[in-house]
C-alpha cells in the first residue's frame, strides 16, 4: 500500500524553492544582525519607554533580532525537509505500477 501524500508535485516544488530561499535569507539576516549591520537600525525593536537607548539596550535587541531570524530559518528547514521528503514519494508513486 502505497504511503499518501497530501501535497502534489506542483506544490511540492514550489513549498521546496520558497523554503530554500527563506533558509538561506533568514539566514543571512540573522548573522547580519548578530554582526549588527546598521541597515537594521531602524527594524530592531526597542522598547517604547526607553527615551535615550543605550549602546546596551541596542546590542540585545541585535541579539534578539538574530535570534528570532535564526529560529525562523530552523522553521523553514523543518519545512524544506518536509518538501524533499514530499517530491521523494510524489516521484516514487510517479514511476510505481498501477
């Protein structure tokens, strides 16, 4: 008995180009901020009562943004693994004897 598989090819190549890029782009921004590119500068988030922000309070909100980039990236690569194991069953069924 064949195992289902709930996405179809079309939408298994395309779950798996979108995941890639959101791995490799997620990436790339969280070791952006970690170095604290100044292109974030105005995407950290602060918290609203800080009048004067420290050097302090902008390098953890660096940290945190990093952090949230790089978790989101592990979330596309638990869904880029999903994708390959789906295209690895869409083929399989495709070449299977009816």
């Amino acid at each position: 008995m064949a195992r289902p598989k709930p996405l179809g090819m079309k939408c298994t190549v395309f779950l798996l180009i979108l995941s890639a890029w959101g791995v490799v782009m997620l990436s790339l921004m969280g070791v952006f901020a970690r170095v604290d590119a100044v292109s974030f500068a105005e995407d950290i988030p602060l918290p609203s009562n800080l009048t004067d922000p420290g050097n302090h309070d902008v390098d953890e909100a660096y940290v945190m943004l990093s952090t949230n980039c790089f978790i989101a990236a592990g979330i596309y690569a638990l869904i880029l693994v999903f994708a390959v194991i789906q295209l690895y069953y869409n083929k399989r069924a495709h070449y299977a004897a009816h």
